[in-house]
C-alpha cells in the first residue's frame, strides 16, 4: 500500500493514472466470484502486460517480436 504526502498532487496523479488505466484495460467485461478470482484474473494478466524486466533489456526486443510473430530486426 502507498500512502501519499497530504496535498501532493503528483503523487495523486500517479495513482489515479494506475487506477484508471485498470478500469479502462482490465475491468471492462470481466466477471469476478469474489475476492481469490480477482487476484487470480488480475496475476494473469499482469503477466500478459508487464512481462517483466527481461523485456526491458537489450534482449529484450527481441523476445518481444518473436512473441508477435515478427523477426526481430
């Protein structure tokens, strides 16, 4: 949990750019149980988004074509 500064507005903003970007690129049509079904959906597809740091080193680009379909350039 992060708990911001009282009246620091760039801390506010990043958490609302977070929130919003779960409400518009996750939330939308999905359908939880409960609680373990949300963890376990979101786990998922953080996964999918944020694969991690490997994908920001310099081999990094290159697994990322071949996961498109593409031949790494």
């Amino acid at each position: 949990m992060l708990v911001c500064r009282p009246a620091d507005p760039e801390a506010k903003g990043l958490i609302e750019r977070a929130h919003d970007y779960l409400e518009r690129s996750f939330l939308p049509g999905r359908a939880f149980a409960g609680p373990a079904e949300f963890n376990a959906q979101l786990t998922d597809w953080l996964a999918v988004v944020n694969p991690g740091p490997a994908a920001r080193w310099a081999g990094g680009g290159e697994r990322a074509a071949c996961r498109l379909g593409q031949s790494p350039t």
